[in-house]
C-alpha cells in the first residue's frame, strides 16, 4: 500500500487516520481540505483545485484523505491501492463537527483563515452530516465503483477497528 484514499463523512476520523497512518506508514499525507479552501472559506476556481490536487498526488506515495468525489475521483481513484471508508455513525460525527466548531481550534488540516464557527453555515453543515449516509455517501460510492471498481476496500466502524486496521499492517 503506497497510495490510500479516506474517505467517510465530516467528523468520521478521516483526518486522524490519515496521520496515524502516514506516521505509521512513513507516506506523506495529503488534506484535501488544504487544498479547495481558500482563507475565508473561499472555493478556489475548479481547475485551481485539480491542478493542486494533481501536483499533491504527482509522488508515487501518500495518503489522500477527503471526499470531493465529482472533483477529484478521476485523478486519484486510478492511481489508489487502497480505499479506506469510515463508516462512523452519524451522531458520533455531528457532536465531533459541533465539538470542534465550539472551540474554533486551529486544525492542522484546514489552511490559515478557515475556521469552524457557530453559525448560520454551521447548521447547513450539521445537516449535511446528519444526513451524509443517505444522501452523499450513496453518490460518493457510485462515482468510486464508476472509476475503479477493483481497488480493494477496506471499512471500518469505529476506534476499535481502526486500531486492528492498524495493528495488522505489522
């Protein structure tokens, strides 16, 4: 394994377990966060972002961690080993998103001037994640299996899982 996608609903882990991973594995890890948003949650023009996205998975390792399936799939799914879904249930996912919003902390994986905040965009995300499993994770998995139906798999529910995951890597 030398090139992994994380993907899985905002609040899942996909962030964490790209860098215990990356630590692990010793990849470089890739936000795509990072990437799309601009300082004041600015989105970028569409070939900004797939052309940073491009650069990003230029090497021949890393970890790739974020949806943005329609944007993106194209360029990673063909070059992935592995897809990594995190199928963490949702009311874990909304308190992690409303935990982190609350304490505005900066977030190693969202670039300078994009901040999570208590506010009327707040309760448009929360729904998105509230409903994530109905609506986009459907969507996600439909452009994954239209790209590479054969790259392996693997999901996991949950920090108990994660760890095993982990651990067999050994």
């Amino acid at each position: 394994m030398q090139r992994i996608i994380i993907l899985g609903n905002a609040g899942s882990g996909k962030s964490t377990l790209a860098r215990r991973l990356g630590t692990y594995l010793v990849l470089p890890v890739i936000h795509l966060d990072m990437l799309f948003w601009e300082a004041g949650w600015k989105e970028p023009e569409a070939e900004v972002f797939r052309d940073r996205v491009r650069a990003a998975i230029s090497g021949e390792k890393w970890i790739c961690e974020g949806n943005y399936a329609r944007r993106t799939f194209d360029l990673r799914l063909p070059r992935a080993d592995l897809v990594i879904w995190l199928d963490t249930p949702r009311l874990v996912c909304a308190g992690r998103v409303a935990l982190r919003s609350a304490f505005q902390r900066n977030r190693a994986d969202l670039p300078v001037g994009c901040r999570e905040k208590l506010d009327a965009e707040f309760l448009a995300f929360l729904r998105y994640v509230w409903n994530f499993d109905r609506q986009s994770r459907p969507r996600i998995e439909i452009e994954r299996q239209k790209q590479v139906p054969l790259v392996p798999v693997v999901r996991l529910r949950g920090n108990r899982q994660i760890s095993s995951f982990i651990t067999s890597l050994r």
